[in-house]
C-alpha cells in the first residue's frame, strides 16, 4: 500500500487534516466573518462543491459562474478568507479545490416559498391570537416586535439569508395588519 501523499504540502505520510503546514495555516484565519460573505459562502462552497466532481476549477471559472451574484472584489475576499481557514485550498496555482472535511461552518439552510408562508402564516396567527391581552396600543408595537425577533433569529441560525429576513418581515407585518386591524 502506498502511503497517503498530502494535498497541500506534497509531502508523504499525512493527509490534509494532518498536515503541519495547513493546520499553521488555518489557525492563523480570521474568524470573523461578515453578514454578506456568511451569505455568499455557501453559495461559492456548493458551486464548487459541484463543479469539482467532474473537473478542476479555476478561480476564474468560478466567479465567471457566480459574477451575477457577487462582485470581484467580495469574491476575492471570500476565496482568501476560505484558504485561510482551511475550507478550500489550491492543488495547482489558480485552481481551487474543496478539503475532504470541508463542511463549511457556515451554511445556510433552503427554505422553499411555501415553506417559508406557511411559517409565517403559524407565526402571524398565534402572535394575533394570543396578543390581544395586551392595551390597544400596545398590540401591534409588541407584535412588530415579537416578528422581528422570531426572524432575527432564524438569520443568527443561517435558515434564512440577511434579504430574505428583511423579506419576511415585511410581509409578515403586512398580514399583522389585516389580522389585528
């Protein structure tokens, strides 16, 4: 049997996870990550994710597909930000390439439309119902509040992207209304 050969280093007798050089290397990224890359990063991770399953990716391949979604400039940020924690990493210069234990720590769930209403019709019935125990003119104050909240954190948990908590809430205040008068 031939011993295992590391991605990162070249070098025999370790794989990626064991790697001395990759381990310095994503114990010094940042772990800080932005609102808008925690959006973005699982974007690029699925694309490349896919794309690497029948081909070699390039850095330039990769924005090409995402450009309608993300400008240069955050991509770039992005794809450092990756390496340096590890996520992904370059087996050739301007290629990139998803590390075995890579599950991104920051993901974002897939809610479908219907799923998302019918959260959001549960919400908006069971705050009505149970909030006019409170003064008229506290009622839709504290029911503004209670969606706001609600939403906020399915965004802290990644089910719902930054634009689609805005969305929701919006709408969610709209049915409020109707619902409270």
């Amino acid at each position: 049997m031939m011993p295992e050969k590391c991605s990162y280093c070249g070098e025999e007798g370790h794989s990626i996870q064991e790697c001395p050089k990759w381990k310095a290397k994503v114990a010094s990224a940042k772990e800080e990550v932005t609102p808008y890359m925690r959006e973005k990063i699982p974007l690029i991770m699925s694309r490349l994710r896919e794309a690497q399953k029948t081909m070699m990716v390039s850095k330039e391949i990769l924005y090409e597909w995402l450009h309608p979604y993300i400008t240069k400039a955050a991509f770039e940020e992005i794809i450092s930000y990756l390496l340096r924690k590890g996520e992904i990493f370059e087996p050739r210069p301007g290629f990139l390439k998803t590390t075995e234990s890579s599950s991104s720590t920051i993901t974002t769930a897939v809610l479908t439309d219907e799923v998302k209403r019918n959260i959001r019709e549960s919400l908006c019935y069971s705050v009505a119902a149970n909030i006019r125990i409170l003064r008229a003119d506290l009622i839709m104050t504290t029911a503004r509040l209670i969606v706001s909240d609600f939403y906020a954190s399915l965004n802290r948990k990644h089910i719902l992207t930054n634009m689609e908590t805005e969305l929701e809430i919006d709408v969610a205040y709209t049915l409020l209304k109707e619902l409270l008068g």
